[in-house]
C-alpha cells in the first residue's frame, strides 16, 4: 500500500501529511491510507503542509495486486470517460467487488480517488501557473467547468478563484515559453544516470539529451507536442511542455513521472542480506528504474536492440522513425524532427527500408499488430504473468524482451534473468546460470527490477 498514512483532526475538520508542524490531541486524530480517503470522510487539506502537491497512491507495491493495478488506471484516466463497471470489466471482477478492495484498501472509491486526483492536481495549477481557470479545469480532467468549480469547494472549502488567490508568492512559476510544472519527488534521486540511461538510448529526430535536460516529441491525441525535463532544486525536477492544448495535461504530467521514476519507492532493506546489492544500494540510493514515455515505442526499441549494442539499436531506431514517423516542423534547433510512430502504422508499414533482417520484421510486426489489436496490453492491467506469457507467444521474442518490457513499464518484479550483464554482475570469476540467477532473486521480490538497475549501472 502506500507508504504515506495522513492524520484526520476530528475538531479542526482538517487532514495533514506526515511531517505536518501540527500537533493535534492523539485522541482528536484519525489515521487516513489516501488522501481520497480523508476527503471522502468530509475533511479539506492542511493549509500549511498542503498535501496535494505531494505524490499519492503512485507508489503502491505491497498491497493486493489487482488494487494496484486498479489504482494505476485511476492514477493514468481510465475513469475520465468510463465508469467503475468497466474499470472492472477490464481487471476481471466485478464492480462491487471492485468498490470493496477500494474501501478496504484505499479508503475511498475508485471514483472518488479519481475526483481526489483532478482536484489535487488542479490546485497545483492554480499555484504553479497563470493558467485561466476554464483552462486549468480541462487540464486537469474535469469534464466540465461547473464540475470543476463543484469539486473545488467540496474538496478544498473554496472556489478556485479564492484558492488562486491565496497562493504563496514563491509558489508561482514563470518561464519563457511554454508552460513550467514541479514535479516533486522524495530524494535522492540520481538525475544523471536517468539521464545517462535515456541519452545512450535516445531515437534520433524523437528524443535528445542537451547538457542536463531531457527533451523530445510527443503525440496528444495525435497532436504533436514537446516536453523538456530538467532539475528545479532537491525535492523537484521542471517539466516545460509545448502542448496543442492543455486538455488532459494531468495525464501528461502523470507520464513523465512514471517515466523518470518520481513515485518509486526505496526496497528499504529488502537487499540487505545480499552483499552484491546491498553494496550497490548503499554507494546509489538515488537510482530509479527508468520507465517510458510510450510502452510501444520501448518494445519496439528492445526489438531493435536483440543481439545488437545500445548503438545499433539507435541507429535502427532512428531509420525506423525516418521511414514511418510523422515529420514536425520547426523543431530541428531542439534535435527534434519525427514523433514516433504508431503500432498501427508500424504494423501496416513497409519495414524494407530499416535495415533489419526477415525474422526481426517478422518479430516487429507482430508486436505492433498485438499491440493495436489488444493481445498485448501496455496499461499495466495484467498480471506480470500474463504479460510476459502475450509477448513470448510472439514470433521471435523472448522471455528476456518480456521481462525487460515489463520492467520498463513499471513493473516493480520484472527481472530479466538472463542478461548477461546482470549474470556477469552477479557472479564471482564464474557467470551464473539464468536459473541461478533466477533462484538467488526469489529473496529480492517485489522489486526485483530495482535489482536489475542496480545490477546493470554495477560499476566495474
């Protein structure tokens, strides 16, 4: 479940997160799971440790795995134009089975953690940003302005206008261009390697590493857009995006996390008894698992990547974009020409023109037609099981391009067990076998991808 746990004050009508400088009567005070949860009780924000501009229910990995699940659905907009009935249609139960995971789990229902989110991120917007409020109320997914302004009081016990006006002096942002965002994290967080990772494996004319920024294209419902993340101070990282429109840029936001890691949370000790790990973990406490911003794009470019260095694989990336991605002007300064194709149009386009040999297009296209048709599902709504067992039937992939998906997904117990890098990691002038590597990580779950990263930045 998460790891936070916020404080209900009976007498003020208030909830706090921990660390609040408040200190109410323990007998005055009522423990929380969510933030949801509180509020469906009939309690507001703290005003002073303002728990909406903290993370939530991202980081959830001990609690049962089908609320997890559900929780990451809510968390990325399934309920935005769907109901609870077919948010659970979708996981497999039933929506009354659904609602009772949530109380038991959650506290709130997976509607009213839906309406919890909007509102929170909502008034980060007013806080942030100079953003109209008719604006802000389609960003953050609300439906209507009336809904917007409703849930605004029920939460907060203010309208948006009076919310905007009490916003600190420090809190606003200003930039030259585009629109700039927090997005906070629990440090450390080890912001180079991310940007290590993601610059080594960039796809030419998609994405670009430029000194301490991460830049690249990126589609809103088939709109072209342009996000830049960069550090914004020790608990927070700046997010500039170029968008169409701002409808929906909670999901933008939301994105971006997933993909550097924000919401991740240390295995605290679970690597303990492991000299190897414990060792690695201790000398980088700050490396995430680095995620992705389209699932599509990471299974194609670990496709691309079978049997060839990080290198090749770009190179081949970089012709597939060429071939089959959509060109966006005036961008060429930034390092940026293409966004990445879709798995409709990779897997109705011609792949002659990439370079690649008959069984990799055979493999390729395969994985874009399960992708568009929905036999491999990229949302996170199966189990790491199923997952694994949709890709392997594929022609041409394996369980180490599963595994390796998975964990780039967000999967916190993928576990690529026969990387070669992570047996030579491991072994000791002997490389291990993948079942003994499989064996000596069954001490490390559930967060055996945590594992891996550590396993693969292992300096030599």
């Amino acid at each position: 479940m998460s790891t936070l746990e916020y404080t209900g004050v009976r007498t003020t009508g208030i909830y706090c997160r921990p660390g609040c400088g408040g200190r109410p009567n323990a007998e005055n005070t009522t423990a929380y799971r969510s933030a949801a949860a509180a509020e469906a009780a009939g309690l507001r924000a703290c005003f002073q440790c303002r728990p909406y501009r903290v993370s939530d229910l991202e980081d959830w990995v001990d609690g049962p795995e089908l609320v997890c699940r559900a929780v990451r659905l809510v968390i990325d907009g399934y309920l935005d134009l769907r109901t609870e009935t077919e948010l659970a249609a979708h996981i497999g139960v039933s929506a009354r089975h659904l609602r009772r995971l949530f109380a038991e789990q959650v506290g709130a229902t997976p509607d009213q953690v839906a309406r919890s989110r909007r509102a929170h991120f909502a008034r980060r917007l007013l806080d942030d940003t100079d953003l109209p409020l008719t604006d802000i109320a389609f960003a953050a997914g609300f439906g209507s302005v009336r809904q917007f302004n409703r849930t605004m009081q029920d939460t907060f016990r203010a309208s948006p206008r009076d919310l905007r006006a009490r916003r600190r002096k420090a809190d606003r942002l200003t930039a030259d261009g585009g629109l700039t965002l927090r997005l906070p994290f629990v440090a450390p967080l080890d912001w180079p390697a991310l940007l290590a990772w993601f610059g080594g494996r960039a796809v030419h004319g998609v994405e670009v590493v430029d000194g301490s920024t991460y830049r690249r294209t990126i589609l809103v419902d088939g709109e072209p857009g342009v996000i830049e993340v960069s550090p914004g101070g020790e608990d927070h990282l700046l997010l500039r995006a170029h968008l169409p429109y701002w409808e929906g840029l909670i999901h933008v936001v939301q994105q971006v996390r997933r993909m550097f890691g924000l919401d991740q949370v240390a295995p605290d000790g679970r690597f303990a008894s492991d000299p190897v790990l414990a060792r690695l973990v201790a000398e980088r406490p700050g490396l995430r698992v680095p995620g992705s911003w389209d699932g599509f794009e990471v299974g194609v470019r670990a496709i691309l990547g079978q049997q060839v260095t990080v290198t090749g694989a770009r190179t081949l990336a970089g012709r597939l974009v060429r071939e089959l991605g959509t060109p966006v002007p005036g961008l060429s300064e930034l390092g940026l020409t293409h966004t990445f194709p879709s798995a409709a149009v990779v897997a109705d386009g011609s792949l002659g023109g990439v370079g690649l040999t008959g069984a990799r297009i055979t493999a390729l296209g395969a994985f874009a037609a399960a992708v568009r048709d929905g036999d491999v599902r990229l949302d996170g709504s199966v189990s790491l099981e199923d997952f694994v067992a949709s890709v392997v039937e594929l022609p041409g992939l394996g369980d180490w391009t599963a595994q390796y998906l998975a964990l780039r997904l967000g999967e916190p117990d993928a576990f690529p067990a026969g990387d070669l890098v992570l047996r030579k990691a491991l072994g000791n002038g002997v490389v291990p076998t993948a079942r003994e590597v499989e064996q000596r990580a069954e001490a490390w779950r559930p967060w055996r991808a945590s594992a891996a990263i550590h396993l693969w930045a292992m300096r030599p």
